[in-house]
C-alpha cells in the first residue's frame, strides 16, 4: 500500500491546518468588511438620495405653485374665453397680444420656462403662448388619441409630468420635463383648456451640478427614470433615452428605496434608487462604482494581503526547512536501521546539533554499539560452542573405530597370521593418523584413503558379507570435506543394513558435482527400512530410535547418520544435512551436499 513520506505530511498537515484556514479567514474577513462597506454606503446613499429628492421635488413644486397662480390669472381665463367665443374671427388681436404679453409676465417670463402652449376644449383649438420655432405642437385631434390624454383629465387640474422621450410626438425631441394639466373656469369649474409647459433643465443641473463636478472623484452618475426603466435625465448627458433593463444586469424597483450590487454597462457597481414623490412613479437612481467605493478599502486589504503572503512564505520556507531537516534525519536513521536489520552492525547515524533529533541519532547509536559487541560475544560463545561440539562428536568416534580396530587384531594374533596382523595395523595406523589431526577438514582424497582403510579392515571381519566400491572422480580429489563423514555412514549400513541378509551385501560410495556443490552418495543393497523408520529420522536425528551407552567403554552406539547429520549443520549451516532414502527389503540410499571449495574460502551456491 502507498504512503506519503513524512516531509509530504508535514508540508499538507502545515497547508491544511494554516494555510487554507488563513486564506478562507480572509476570504470571509474580505467578504464582511465588502458587506459592511456596501451597507455603509447604502445606508449614506439613502440619505443623499432623501436629500437629493427633497430638492427635485422642491423644483417640480415650484413651478406646480407658478401653474396654479397661472391658470387662475385673468390672463389665462381671458385668453380661454376669447377662444371660445363664437366671433373668434373678430376678436381684437391687439387685445390678444396685450394677453400674451400679460401670460408672459405670469409665466413665460420665469426663468425655467422654456415653451408654454394650450388647448381649448370649447373649439378644440390650439392657442401658442410662447413659441418654440424648433417645435410644431401636435394637433388636438392627434392629442386626444394619446394615453395621455385621458391620464391629464382624469386628474382634474391637477399637473400630470411627462420626461424627455417618453411622449415625443407631444413634447418635441428636447430633453426638457413637460407639464400637462386642465384649465378650469373660476367661475364654473369646468374644463376649459389644457395647458402644456416645458421647462428648463437648469434647475435640475443646478442640483447635480457638485456631483457632476466630483463625479470622477466619487466616480457616481444620477438617474430620473420612469415606471419602465426610461431614463429621463442623466448628471452626465451620456445615457440620456436609454433603458435601464438594457445597462444594468438586474434591476428591482420594489419598495420606497433600495440598493443592490450589480452589473452596470460592464462594470461591478452599486445601484440605489428612491421614489420621487411627484405622483409619476419615477425613481431617482444613483449607479456607483464599487472599485471607485473600495478604492481604499482594496488598497488596505492589498497590503493586508501581501504583508500576510509574504509571511506564509516564509513561514512555508520555515517548514520546507524543518520539515526537510526532520525527514532527511529520520530517513538516515530508517537507512542505518535497514542496514543493522541486513547484519551490518557498524553502520551509525551522522550526528549534528544538540535538539532532540540528534539524542535520538545518538541514543540510536549508542544501541547498536552495545548491541554489536553483544552479538560478538555471543558469536565467540557460539564460536567456541561449536568448536566444543564438534571436538565432543569427533571424540565419540575414535574410540569406536579404535575398539573394532584392535578386536581384528586380536582375532589375528589369536590365528597366528603376522601378514594379516601388519596389514590391519597398518589400516588402524592410517586410520588413527587422520583420525588425531587436529584439522577439521581434509582432502577428499584423505577422506577417502581413510574410508578404505576401514573397509579393508571390516572385510577382514565379514569377509564374505559385503563387498563395496568407491566411485569418486579425481578432478574432486583435491577439494575440501568434512573428516570423518563418509566412513559413520557406511559403518551404518554395515551394521545395520546387512543385518541378517543371507545374500552378498553391496555399498557403493559415490560423488559427483553440481556447480559450485559436491554431491556424495553412499547406497546399500541391505534390508532397507520401513516407512515408521524413516519418519523417526525427522530433522535428521538418530537413525536408531534410542541412543545406548555402553558403561564399560563410556561410547555411545548408533551414533552414525545423526552424528554426521550433526557436524555438517554445524559446520556448514542449517541448509545442510542428510537425504535418507529407504524402502523396506530394497535397500537404503543417503545423500548430503557440501560447498565446492579449496582451501579456506567457499563458493556456496
């Protein structure tokens, strides 16, 4: 299964645990102080805007105050009655002039009057009191076709207000405001006429002029717009007949004030906008743009950002460091302690500074010291162990081969054969002169000159039990073997093998290399064992069920297949031993393996 290294988890634990909470803390800290920003400035547009109205109103109000002094002066009544007459053919036109000089004096002499005309119901006439050569009022037949019309006459003298655009026909192409409104009879209280006054935008600019003239500092435009978005008047005369739908990305009109973040022509902006109050259901609107209203708060929160960047990075190259320094030390150690697990014993941790890493890597240290010299006692025990095992084993057979040795000898002498008797002690001389070397191993030509040494003597004692034949080739003469392994193991087959048999026994002593092995065999034609036998001799262990020693002699009997079974582990590791193969009545066949080597060096395979 995969892992992150410890340098990995350290730098995602200091990212997940410090970083992310640093940056969300100050995604949510940015977003706070943009909603408070917005709500401040909601909250200051909404009394700029209350102010802003107070003064507009004011401006409609005022001239709503000149019509109403206006349409009750004998001037405008005159006028509408000498309309209306039925010898309008022969009124006096000079009389006439002398009215419109009168009207003049009431009203189109105010300074925010630009044009001013009426309507006469009685004769559906139209009378010009101030002309407007730019300008050709639209016919009363035309008029009365208007949704206008019936908005003006539904409202009883009171004044109806049309803006630039929304009536073009009516008001002309001018971006002026426009009151329409019934004239009544004083006397009467009938409508008599309709009166049309267009005034000057001067008072309105006179408003917005200080806006306009800090519009790019504050970087805020003012709007007039009507119920359906149309905008009447504009501080800048930029957007002037434009449709707010069509500039802004969502605009909601409900309630008597409200501000809303959006999308204007393009840019993240700030959109308020209050009621009028003129019975229009007009809006003043104003549109500010949030990068001009965050200016400062953007300034602020980009030092705030960078002086917090430039911490973290330094604080990740703190960590990048120490996390490196952590990593890179537990990682020797991991190493030093992959290569004290492989045997290697010397191998220490590099040691620097005085913090608690470089205690461990000596504490790590001062363990394998004292765990090296433990493990070298321990093998020089071993060591001495093994030689005291193996002189032990070898010591059981000398008096063993010395005892059968000198009982030949003895039958001899008994029989007088002096030839016979020089013959076996030259075979014991040879026997007992390899046997007292203090070498554990010899030549396997050595080996061999022993093991026929005591097969001539065992000859002499069965002469006519067995036979044998050694079957060793001689380019293996020369290498290295175990004293003493092959001849307990044909002692075992005589003994034991050719217990009995009334046929002619044979043993064969075999060898044969495979790579860097030598393989011997020794095979015997005797009684064989059976299956309940063989599986006594797990581990390689006695061949006979119990060991019986002799009290007399202090020797140990059936030593044999366990006793070279033993000195092989011993000598050449775990991995070596004896194969035994047997079958009941078909004889039994052992075979062991041992490294190919001359001298003191092995080439173990």
């Amino acid at each position: 299964m995969s892992h992150m290294s410890l340098r990995v988890k350290l730098f995602t634990a200091f990212v997940g645990f410090i970083i992310l909470p640093l940056l969300v803390l100050g995604i949510i800290a940015y977003q706070i102080a943009s909603n408070m920003t917005e709500d401040r400035y909601s909250q200051h547009t909404e009394l700029t805007l209350r102010a802003l109205v107070h003064s507009v109103n004011f401006v409609f109000g005022e001239m709503n105050k000149v019509t109403d002094s206006t349409i009750a002066s004998r001037a405008i009544q005159e006028a509408l009655s000498n309309a209306q007459s039925s010898e309008i053919n022969e009124i006096d036109y000079l009389e006439l002039n002398e009215v419109q000089r009168n009207f003049r004096e009431l009203l189109v002499n105010h300074p925010s009057v630009s044009f001013a005309f009426m309507y006469t119901l009685h004769n559906q006439k139209l009378n010009t009191l101030f002309s407007n050569t730019s300008f050709n009022a639209m016919p009363f037949d035309t008029f009365k076709e208007q949704p206008i019309y019936e908005k003006v006459l539904e409202r009883r003298g009171l004044p109806v207000w049309v803006g630039p655009f929304e009536y073009t026909d009516l008001t002309g192409d001018e971006p002026v405001f426009t009151q329409i409104r019934v004239v009544k009879d004083i006397e009467t209280l009938r409508d008599k006429g309709i009166l049309l006054v267009q005034i000057k935008n001067s008072g309105i600019d006179a408003i917005f002029r200080y806006f306009r003239y800090k519009q790019e500092q504050y970087d805020t435009q003012f709007f007039i717009v009507n119920k359906e978005g149309l905008i009447l008047y504009d501080s800048g005369n930029r957007l002037l007949g434009h449709h707010m739908n069509e500039l802004a990305a969502q605009v909601n009109w409900e309630g008597h004030y409200r501000s809303d973040r959006t999308i204007f022509e393009g840019q993240d902006t700030i959109l308020s906008s209050i009621k009028l109050g003129n019975g229009e259901n007009w809006r003043l609107v104003s549109v500010t743009s949030w990068s001009s209203l965050a200016g400062q708060m953007a300034l602020f929160a980009g030092w705030i950002a960078s002086i917090i960047l430039f911490c973290l990075v330094l604080a990740c190259i703190f960590i990048l460091f120490f996390a490196n320094r952590i990593a890179k030390s537990i990682i020797q150690t991991v190493r030093v302690m992959s290569e004290v697990e492989r045997g290697n014993l010397k191998a220490r941790v590099p040691v620097s500074g005085n913090d608690e890493i470089s205690l461990l890597s000596r504490g790590f240290n001062s363990l394998v010291h004292q765990l090296d010299q433990l493990l070298e006692e321990v093998k020089r025990q071993h060591e001495r162990k093994m030689a005291a095992e193996m002189i032990a084993l070898q010591a059981q057979i000398k008096p063993h081969f010395l005892f059968n040795a000198l009982e030949s000898i003895n039958v001899l002498a008994i029989q007088n054969q002096g030839r016979k008797v020089s013959q076996m002690v030259a075979r014991l001389g040879n026997i007992l002169r390899i046997s007292i070397q203090q070498k554990e191993e010899i030549t396997i030509e050595q080996e061999l000159e022993h093991l026929r040494s005591y097969l001539e003597i065992q000859k002499f004692r069965f002469e006519e039990l067995f036979d044998y034949e050694l079957d060793i080739p001689p380019q293996l003469m020369s290498y290295k073997v175990l004293k003493l392994t092959l001849q307990p193991l044909v002692e075992n087959s005589i003994q034991h093998g050719f217990e009995g048999i009334e046929y002619m026994g044979h043993i064969r002593v075999g060898g044969y290399e495979e790579g860097e092995r030598i393989v011997f065999f020794i095979e015997d034609n005797g009684i064989g064992m059976s299956a309940e036998q063989l599986a006594k001799f797990k581990y390689m262990q006695e061949l006979l069920p119990t060991h019986v020693n002799n009290p007399e002699t202090g020797e140990r009997r059936g030593l044999g297949v366990s006793n070279v079974a033993d000195r092989l582990r011993i000598r050449y590791g775990k991995q070596y031993g004896l194969l035994i193969c047997s079958e009941e009545g078909s004889g039994t066949k052992i075979k062991f393996v041992i490294p190919k080597y001359i001298g003191s060096e092995r080439h173990e395979a």
